[in-house]
C-alpha cells in the first residue's frame, strides 16, 4: 500500500504498453503526486536568451504539486470502492475506444507520432460554406428570427421609401440608420 504523504519521485515512468490506464489508475491510488512540467513564464525563458545565455534541457521545468479529491457523487464511497470504480471506468473506456478504432481501421499515432507532426500545418481542403445567417439549435428558432428580419427589412423598405420622398419625420426600425442624403452644393 502507498503511503498518502509520501511523493513517489522514484516510480518508474509509466510504460508503453499500459498506458494511460496505469497513469489514471496511479492518479487515483495517491491523492499527492508531484510532475514536473515543461511550462515555463515568459520571462524564465526569454531573460536568459536576452542576456545570450542558452537554457539546457529542462532547465526552465517547474514542479507541481496535484491533489486529487474523490468525485463529489463518491465522498461516501470507502476508498477502495472509490478505486475500484474509477479502474472500471478507465476500463471500459478503453475497451469502447479500442472497438472505435478496430471498426474505424486507423491506427492511433502515439506520442512519438504526435509530437512528429508540424503544428503548424494547415488542412488540405476547407469548407467554403457560408456563415448563416442565424446561428440556433431549433429549427423553429430559426424560422422565428427570420420573420423578425423580414418584419424589420420591411419595416426599414416603407420608410426608406418616404424618407426619399421628402418626408424627414419617417420612422425607422430601432436599430437601423436612415440613408445618407445627397451631396447638397454650396
């Protein structure tokens, strides 16, 4: 058994073949757990280069401390429970992914496959559809808002209409600007 308080510096790193399923099952087992993170402030990284000095390899790498507190819907759960629940999630998780991928026929990359790709690169082929309109879930939704439109764009036409017939006191939608005027000469 773990100890709760005790940092597990020296576990080894997690391997290949378990994966994220050992890394979440050891997440759950110790409610402390000390990683080391890559991400450093702005200023860790760009004062050294400033001065001319280049950082080694981890160098600018930060320790953390994680703790992990059970799911508020679990609280009452002893933790072996706890565990053992959380083991069966991951579990089927796993087993519903790997069926995703046997149906799908593609292999998933893996970090090494990951971390090779450019994140830079942009897609092939991008779809030029036009923006709606309107953007809303229900369909009845959408219908509604067009009718306001065409209530205001009718609304804006008729008094448009008067205001370039010379009457200056036709009411506009709220909303809307009347049009310019022509250019008058002095």
């Amino acid at each position: 058994m773990v100890n709760r308080g005790q940092f597990l510096e020296n576990r080894p790193a997690v391997t290949a073949n378990r994966g994220r399923f050992t890394m979440i099952c050891r997440a759950v087992t110790e409610t402390r757990r000390r990683f080391t993170s890559n991400r450093a402030t702005i200023t860790e990284t760009r004062e050294p280069r400033l001065r001319g000095k280049e950082l080694e390899k981890g160098e600018s790498a930060n320790t953390e401390v994680v703790r992990l507190s059970p799911l508020p819907c679990w609280k009452h759960l002893s933790e072996e429970v706890y565990r053992a629940r959380v083991v069966e999630l991951v579990r089927e998780i796993n087993e519903s992914a790997a069926a995703a991928r046997a149906k799908s026929l593609m292999t998933p990359l893996g970090a090494d496959g990951v971390r090779a790709q450019n994140p830079e690169t942009r897609a092939r082929k991008i779809k030029k559809s036009p923006a709606p309109f309107f953007h809303a879930l229900r369909k009845k939704v959408r219908k509604a808002l067009w009718d306001a439109y065409g209530l205001f764009f009718a609304a804006f036409r008729e008094a448009a209409e008067r205001w370039r017939a010379g009457d200056r006191a036709a009411a506009f939608p709220v909303g809307s600007f009347p049009p310019g005027l022509p250019f008058v000469t002095a």
